[in-house]
C-alpha cells in the first residue's frame, strides 16, 4: 500500500492527466478513419455483444455490405484487437469479450466480459445501453461495482473508487493491445489503493470514474464520430440490442 506521512495520512492520488489523456486518445490512438470502417466496426461491436460469435458474414449482412468489402476492413484492424473462435468468427473486438476476464459486463440480461476497466465505462454509449460492471481492485481484491448509463457511472461499490490508466505508443498497441494496455488499466477500490498502484506502475495516471467516463466519450467520438450520433438514434427509436 502507499506510504503514509506523518500525520499518518495516505497522499491523495492526484487527478491530473485528463487533457494529456484526451489528446492521447483523439490523435495517438483513434486518428480519423473512413466513415466505412467506421460503420463495420461500430456494428461489430454490437454484434460481440449479442452473446455470440461472428462471422464476417453476419457482420457484412447487418450492413448491406458483401463479403469482400467486410474482409478489407477487418483486415486493416490490429490483430491484437480481434479474438476468434476455432470456426474463424470473431469472439472479441477491441475489449468486449465474450470469453471470461476479471472484468464482469452485464448488458441487457447477456453476460458479457471487457478486457480492461475503461472498456466497461465507454462501451455502454456504444452498444447503447446501461451496463452493470463488477471487477476486483488488484491492490486490495476487494470487489468493485458500478452501473454505467448515459450519463456515467452509478451506483458505485466502494463509493470512492478509482480507475488506472497508461499511454503507449500506437505501434506497440497494435502489437499487445492487452499487454500494454488492458493489463494496466483497472478499478481500484479508493485513491489509497490507487496512489499504491501508481507507486508500483510508473506512468500510470489514476483517475476519478467520472474523469474516466467522460474520456471514454472522447474516445468513442475519435474512433466513430457522426455515425455513433446517427446509429445511436436508429437504436433509441428500434431498442438496443
């Protein structure tokens, strides 16, 4: 844990980094794609989240696209970012999973799981919906829980409860997204637990999770930009998935 001072009080975690972090996120790792990809990868998304693998197929289908088409897109996306199953359909798309992790993301009644803490706070605006996330804190193993909705984070367990994150380069996320990435970005159940986290990763950032969830917004309009909009109103008039 961190240290104490002399009055026998935990540092606070300084909450500093958002607009580094923001500026990470628009030009580092979502730099602007076509409004193709974009639509491809958007409904990749929401298909992972119905429960059960995809095929490109499926994925070209619920967009009026042919297969050839899909499999450009698809094969410009960092193998990192994609897991399949023996049948070849995709089972995880850049951090939803339908495979367990620690990260427990419960939407529309299918359990689901995230490869790290940020995935379960941005991936609700995308798959349009409100998510129930649970994971451990990896300082105390305490349990964390938190309903992610429109508007943010709610109903959080610890009430304090904070979140990790860290910028490598782009090169080396494509090569180890979950490596360098995913694997340092969790809940951590109060600022003590998280300045303890920080003390052992050098260069990770703690953050409040309501910091978090509004760069988890910055991050979906780099990725999708006007499209998230459009198909977020087609979603709220047809249902979420």
């Amino acid at each position: 844990m961190a240290e104490e001072n002399a009055k026998g009080e935990t540092p606070a975690v300084a909450e500093t980094g958002f607009d580094a972090i923001a500026h990470y996120l628009r030009t580092e790792l979502f730099p602007n794609s076509d409004l193709l990809s974009q639509r491809v990868l958007l409904s990749l998304y929401r298909l992972v989240a119905n429960g059960s693998p995809v095929s490109l197929d499926a994925l070209g289908a619920s967009l009026g696209l042919d297969g050839e088409t899909v499999k450009k897109v698809i094969a410009a996306v960092a193998p990192s970012r994609l897991q399949y199953d023996e049948a070849g359909r995709i089972t995880a798309f850049a951090g939803l999973s339908q495979a367990p992790t620690r990260h427990r993301f419960t939407l529309g009644g299918r359990e689901l799981f995230t490869w790290c803490a940020f995935d379960a706070l941005f991936l609700p605006e995308i798959l349009g919906g409100s998510a129930r996330v649970t994971s451990t804190c990896p300082v105390t193993d305490a349990e964390i829980s938190v309903t992610v909705t429109g508007g943010g984070p709610e109903a959080v367990t610890p009430g304090d409860a904070v979140m990790s994150f860290v910028m490598p380069s782009a090169e080396t996320c494509r090569a180890d997204l979950r490596g360098v990435f995913c694997n340092h970005v969790n809940f951590l159940s109060s600022p003590k637990a998280g300045a303890a986290w920080a003390a052992r990763n050098p260069g990770a950032t703690i953050l409040s999770l309501g910091d978090a969830f509004a760069l988890g917004r910055i991050r979906n309009r780099s990725a999708f930009g006007g499209v998230l909009a459009d198909t977020n109103e087609t979603m709220t008039t047809r249902g979420a998935p």
